[in-house]
C-alpha cells in the first residue's frame, strides 16, 4: 500500500481518508517527521502537532 498525507494536518496514512480530520488524502507529498513526544518537542509546537506519529513536511 502507498502511504498518503492529510491536505489539512499532514498526518502520514494508508487510508483513503485521514483518521483524524476525516478528509481526504494525497499521495502527493514529501518530507518526513516523527514526532514522538509532541509535548517536549519545539517542531511539534511550532506545526501545532498535538498527537505522535508520522507527519509528512509538505502536501500537494
């Protein structure tokens, strides 16, 4: 299965639509961040990333 991006959060999935926005998704996107902990992380506080997980830098 192809990995996909969220348009609106930029959370990395496999499904059609994203699991936390419920939007559709894009195979169109680049860059990859791991968030881990979110809340000692100044990445994730400057992305307004709350949730860990795999997030893409840019989305199309």
């Amino acid at each position: 299965m192809s990995q996909k991006a969220c348009t609106r959060c930029k959370r990395i999935t496999t499904d059609e639509r994203c699991p936390v926005c419920d939007i559709t998704t894009s195979t169109n996107w680049s860059g990859l961040l791991i968030i881990i902990d979110p809340e000692r992380s100044d990445i994730a506080q400057e992305l307004n990333i709350n949730i860990p997980g795999e997030y893409a830098l840019r989305v199309r």
